[in-house]
C-alpha cells in the first residue's frame, strides 16, 4: 500500500480523481537523484546531532544509496501509484530497513524537502546550460577567426546599410551568449543558499545544524527565514527569465540563419544532417532545425508568464499552487538546452559562400557612406556630400550599377570633386578595415576582440 506523509488525520482514501489532480510523482521523479542527496545530507547532520545514532544513519544511507543505484540502472522503477518522488523513496527505505528508515523524516518537512529538491535540481542544470552555452561559445569564436575578411552587407531595418565582416556579424552574437552566460552565473551564486530545516514554514525544534547540511550539499550557507525558504520560487523566474533571453537571442540568430540559406541570398548552405526535404517537392532544402528553434522560443517565454501569473498572488507561506513551477520549468530547460546543442552543430557545420556575401555587399550601395566621407574629406560639408552621394545611387538605380561599376567620367558628372582615388575609398577592404576602433569590423579592431573573446573562456569555465 502506498505511503502517504500526511495521512494520520483523515479517515477514509483520497478519491482517485483527487489523487491523480493532486500528485506531482509523473514529474518530480525527475530529481529523485537530488531527493536521495538531500536525505542523506541530512540524515548525516542527525547523526551528528546525535538525534540519530550512527549506526541508524548508516543503514539508511547504505539503503538510499542501494536505491538511487537501482533507480538509475532500471532495477527500480518509480511506482505512479505513490504522490511523489518523496514518498516513494521512503516508502522503500521503510521496506528494507524496517522502523529505522521511519526516522528518516526527523526535523523535516515535505516543504523543505521538495525546496531543497528543486534547489540541486535547478543548480544543476545551470550548470549544464552554461557548458552548452561556452561549447556555443568556443563555435561562434571558431567562425571569427576563420573569416574577419569574409565582406557581407550589414544591415538596418533589413536594408542593406554599411559593409562588415561575418566575423564581426558573429560576434554580436559572441556577446550575447557571454551575458546569458553572466546571468545563468549570477543566478546560481544568488539562488545557493539551504532551505533545508525550514520545515513546514517556521523552523522545528530539534536542534538541527544548518550549517552543517548546507555546506555538506555545496551551499554557500542556509536561508535565513523559513518562511521565505519553501515559498521563494524567485530564483526559478529568474531562471525561466534568463532561458527566455537566451532563446530570444537562438530566435534572432536563427532568423538570419534561414533568410541567408534562402536562394535569394546563398550566403550560406546547412549540412544535410541539419535540414529536411519536402514530401512534394524533391529540390527543396528546408532550415527546419532554425525555424523550430525559433519557434519554441514562445514555449519557453509561456513558461516564464506561467509561472509569474502563478505566484502573483499567493500569501505566505507554501500554497500547492506552487507545485506547478515544476513541470512548466523541467520543459523551459529541456527546450532551452536542446535548442543550444541543436544550434551548435548546425553552424559549426554550415558552409559559408563568401563569393556570395561579398557580392551581395558591393551591389547593396553598402559604401555609400564611404563615398560621401570622401567628398568630406575633399573639402565638401556633410550635407551636401549627402546629397551628391543620393543622387549617384539614384543614378546607379537607374542604370544598374553598384557604385564600384561607375566611370570617373559618371562620378565626375555629379560632382567634378570625384578623382581616380575613389575607387580605393569605396572598396570593400577600404570601407571595412578603416574601421577600426574598438567593437568595430576593421581586421586589426577584430583581432584585438578575438584576443579578448579567448580570454574570456580561457578565464571563464562552465559553472
């Protein structure tokens, strides 16, 4: 018969349709790992406390142990007759070592035990999203290296607007991963703290060691109100928060992935193993990795408005409301660390047409600019330089011509300021690499960024 924590107060069984609305087992057997850590962390500070004697807490840390083994080899399978993980595991430990696996919940609430449970669970796949995301990392930097004179249009308002370098278009990228980097990190050294002795909201009068449970479990110490300590799920929005932005920033990334694979552009091509075809149409190469990715980024953002829309009006101190940040959360990550692995491999295995990027930035009108600081530079105020420079694009327009293709004689007949020097001015190696303060395309800027980019993982290893 199924082990109920709570079932001394009621008379007669939870009604089936009860029992399954109210269970969280189908999901929270996720952490059993992190349930069984926690029991015996603290079932090693009873002992210590001399609230248990050391043979009791050897026998039922050998016990918990046998079980997490055997749960993780298939021996043990986790039985959805129960309510949750807890339970479970207690109730085996209560069948292979008797009235001392009773004594296992000394000192301890449901409350904090699923608060603790959550904490290692979440800290864990911090961890595993920010190595996910320094591999995304170590590819994009790769990419940087291999093409800082790779010339494509850069782009406002999907305009062609300036010429650049796929290096340097890759790392705007490279910088946003490093702040959801940043955040995941910080999120872990705020959210590192024990709840483990708060029990059910205030504490219990065994005379627990805290300390000694935090640190056993690699905390940076306990909570400090135990009230807060089984109601905060701040950490989790953070983290639902911080997963957002990260799929905001795949999304992004993705959207330029699938235009630039369009046969429009051909700026690049996706490996086959990361594109499908069509049922119908036998020449079609689909991004279809890129558009999922894209697409499960509002899956992650409902996560987040779930679980703020939950906890907006909930008192003090545990409601079971609260139950529902977990499967809402186990997804956001699941998705989140799929999209990361997924978006790795495919641009660590696109082919880049340079030929067709440096095309694309010469035909854009890209050095327009360039054009009018070289008439600025010939004594010309901005202003008009603005305009000579408009009505050569028109002209160009009209005609067909990017301004490379433009005769002296045509530039000469807009403005006779124009000399032969103009062709070097408005090259695409002129325009970029005469950029070169610091964020800036030029190749000598992005060699002193690459340095600082490889600084920055040698400096920053995964969590």
């Amino acid at each position: 018969m199924e082990l109920k924590l709570w079932g001394g107060r009621f008379t007669k069984q939870t009604d089936k349709l009860v029992h399954n609305f109210n269970a969280s087992i189908s999901f929270d057997q996720k952490f059993y790992k992190q349930d069984i850590d926690g029991s015996i962390a603290h079932v090693t500070m009873l002992a210590k406390q001399q609230i248990l004697t050391d043979e009791e807490r050897d026998t039922i840390i050998a016990a918990l142990k046998d079980i997490k083994n055997e749960i993780a080899e298939g021996a043990l399978v986790i039985s959805p007759a129960y309510e949750d993980i807890h339970s479970f595991v207690e109730a085996m430990l209560i069948e292979r070592t008797g009235e001392t696996g009773k004594k296992l919940h000394t000192g301890r609430s449901r409350n904090d035990q699923v608060a603790l449970d959550m904490k290692l669970y979440t800290r864990d796949e911090i961890k595993e999203c920010d190595a996910l995301l320094r591999d995304l990392l170590t590819v994009i930097l790769s990419i940087m290296e291999k093409n800082t004179s790779t010339f494509m249009p850069g782009f406002t308002h999907l305009q062609k607007a300036q010429p650049l370098t796929l290096a340097h278009h890759f790392g705007a990228y490279f910088e946003m991963f490093k702040r959801d980097r940043s955040r995941l990190a910080d999120i872990y050294k705020r959210m590192n703290t024990c709840p483990l002795g708060a029990g059910a909201l205030a504490g219990t009068t065994y005379p627990l060691d805290r300390a000694c449970t935090a640190e056993l479990l690699g905390f940076d110490g306990p909570t400090l109100n135990s009230m807060d300590s089984v109601s905060d799920r701040d950490y989790l929005i953070e983290l639902l928060g911080a997963l957002s932005t990260i799929m905001m920033h795949l999304s992004r990334f993705s959207e330029e992935i699938i235009v630039w694979n369009t046969n429009e552009y051909q700026f690049i091509e996706l490996d086959d193993a990361y594109s499908t075809g069509s049922s119908i149409m036998p020449q079609k190469k689909n991004p279809d990795i890129a558009e999922l990715v894209r697409g499960k980024t509002g899956r992650v953002y409902g996560a987040l408005m779930s679980l703020l829309t939950t906890m907006k009006g909930l008192p003090l101190a545990y409601n079971k409301d609260m139950q529902e940040d977990k499967e809402l959360t186990f997804d956001a990550i699941d998705t989140t660390k799929g999209c990361i692995k997924l978006f790795t491999g495919m641009i660590q295995t696109m082919k880049i047409n340079k030929p067709a990027m440096a095309k694309s930035a010469r035909n854009g009108f890209t050095n327009a600019t360039d054009a009018a600081d070289y008439l600025v530079k010939h004594g010309v105020p901005f202003r008009d330089a603005h305009g000579i420079i408009g009505q050569l694009v028109l002209y160009g327009i009209e005609n067909n011509k990017a301004l490379d293709d433009l005769t002296l004689e045509e530039y000469k007949m807009i403005s006779p300021v124009f000399e032969e020097d103009i062709y070097e001015a408005i090259s695409l190696e002129t325009c970029v690499n005469t950029r070169n303060t610091i964020g800036a395309p030029g190749v000598e800027a992005m060699k002193n960024v690459l340095a600082l980019e490889k600084e920055y993982l040698d400096r920053t290893p995964a969590l």
